[in-house]
C-alpha cells in the first residue's frame, strides 16, 4: 500500500500573487480550502528489525538463567531494553510496578504524545516467559511486533487522531496479573476512554495459525480485512479465549482484537491445506519449553502478523 498523496490545492498567497501580477485589485483573499483529513497508510514493518528485537531477547535470556519470568532478573533487562527504544523514539513511558508471589512485576507503558486523549487505541503483548525458557514466541513475538509498530509511529512521525498507547505487561503467565494491575488501576472514566485494546501474544509459531480474536465485530473485521487484502484465510481465534492480557479489559467492557498464530492445539489437515505447514502437529511444539528460542519463529507468519499489528494501530486510530 503506498501513501495516497492529496491533490496540491492553491493557497491564499498564490492566489494573491497571481491576482498582483496580472494587475488586478485583491479585495479578499480566500483563505486556503483546508486539506481533507486523508487517512494515513500504515507502513510496512520491517519483519527483520522485529527479528532483531526476538534476538535481543533470546540474548536477555541465555545472560539471565535462560527465562525472562516473573520476578527474575531477565524480566527487568527485558523491560529495560524496550523501554529505552521508546525514550529515545520520544514515547512518554512509565513503569507500573506490582508483587505477585513475593515477587515485584513491571508494566511498561508508553503513550505517543498528541491525539485525542479522550479516544486511546491501546496495544499490548506480555514481556514475561515462563521459567522454564526464553519464551521467544510467547510471547517475544508480540512484544517485539508491538515495539517496532511504536516505533515505526515515530519514524514516520504519524500525527494520529487519536490516542496510541502501547504496553508490555508483566506476570501474565502468572494469570494476567500485570494487566489487571493495570486495569484495575483505571477510573471508570479513563476505562470509557479507551476505544480499542489490541492484544499479541504468540504471533510467530512455527507451524502456524491465523487467527484472529472475535470478541468484538468492528476490530475483528479490521484484522480480517487485512488477511484478505494479503489472500489468507484466517479462522477466529479459540485457543486462547480468555487466556491473554486482553480478558481484563474485556471484562471491563473495553473493546478488544487480536491476533495468535497457536500453541499447544495441533493444525488440522483442513489448516495445513490452507496455511502450509504440518497437520497433526501442535501449532508451537515448544510452547512453555526450554525450546521456545529464536530458532522457534517462522518468519512468515511473524511478518504478516506484524505488518497486520501496524494495519489495525493506523486503521483504528487515524
Ligand atoms: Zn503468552
């Protein structure tokens, strides 16, 4: 998709000064029509700069005991790295600390400044693995996508409608409890004010999936309309229903989409005609394993995914 550019309007001035060099009297100069709002294209999201946050990661990891879990040290260096991409990219972040287990938990939160704060289109992934290995595509793989659409709105210098927030939450796989921090957190107003909460976790399984959240019609289509633009059939996601960051919001009434590419279910022969890969085995065989590394992405489906995850932060928010 490439930027659609406006047709160039005459301005007050150059009317003016056409009126002055062909003599005329300038009585009032119209004021130059205002450009229609064009809806700004999402950029395509380079799949390896997201791979180069997956191998920053996987590093974080294997310096850190292997894991990036919950109340273990390459849980802050994984939020220390994301964080400091998005202070240099000129994102407002904050850190929301929590205890869970005896154990302190971070959620990052960085808001774009500018938009229609009263409308917030909300991203999130969770930056906790289990303890049990890196957790590359449960769930690296949303945090990395949700990272470089951040800063591909920077890059661009993306003046949105509305409000764009992202988030990197902690101890989900301890039970969401970072994002229901979160959301628990809010006033009833700041909860009404949020329009759209998008969530990714698992979005680069190797054996894939495409499946998209059903849980509310319009974001839904958003996603949909974006396979089929790309001629993939998608499927709505089940496997993970109410087992992700987006089910505190969801039961606080905020709209909620996503995207999931599977885990541990196995890809039917009906799935592996329409995506490729391996019927009769799990979408992620080394889901919650030591063998959830970078070597556990297909780069495909993380690609398209991610390009989707930039689709539906411009679609919704311009
Ligand atoms: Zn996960």
């Amino acid at each position: 998709m490439t930027l659609s550019v406006p047709g160039r309007l005459p301005t007050a001035l150059t009317v003016a000064a056409a009126a002055l060099l062909t003599g005329g009297t300038v009585a009032w100069a119209a004021p130059a029509p205002a450009t229609p709002r064009a809806a700004a294209a999402a950029p395509d999201i380079p799949v390896a700069n997201v791979k180069a946050h997956l191998a920053r990661l996987q590093s974080i990891a294997t310096a850190n005991g292997g894991n990036r879990a919950h109340g273990r040290s390459g849980n802050k260096a994984s939020l220390d790295y994301v964080k400091s991409k998005l202070d240099a990219a000129g994102f407002a972040t904050s850190v929301q600390q929590f205890t869970s287990s005896g154990r302190t938990g971070y959620n990052l939160v960085a808001d774009w400044p500018g938009g229609d704060t009263g409308h917030v289109v909300m991203t999130g992934a969770h930056l906790d693995s289990v303890s049990a290995g890196p957790g590359i595509n449960d769930d690296g793989s949303g945090s990395a996508a949700t990272l470089e659409t951040a800063l591909a709105v920077s890059r661009t210098g993306y003046h949105p409608a509305k409000h764009l927030r992202f988030a990197w939450w902690g101890a989900e796989e301890l039970g969401m409890v970072g994002s229901r921090t979160y959301v628990n957190g809010l006033s009833a107003a700041d909860r009404s004010k949020i329009t759209a909460y998008l969530n990714f976790d698992m979005i680069g399984s190797p054996n894939p999936g495409y499946f998209v959240y059903d849980d509310d019609p319009a974001l839904e289509k958003t996603f949909q309309d974006y396979f089929t633009g790309l001629g993939i059939a998608t499927e709505p996601e089940t496997e993970g229903d109410g087992r992700s960051d987006h089910a505190p919001f969801k039961n606080a009434g905020i709209p909620v989409g996503g995207l999931f590419s599977g885990a541990d279910y196995i890809k039917t022969a009906a799935q592996a005609t329409k995506w490729g890969g391996t019927s009769g085995r799990a979408f992620d065989r080394c889901y919650h394993q030591a063998c959830d590394t970078s070597a556990n992405i297909d780069d495909t489906a993380l690609d398209h995914d991610s390009d989707a995850v930039a689709y539906a932060v411009w679609t919704l928010s311009s």
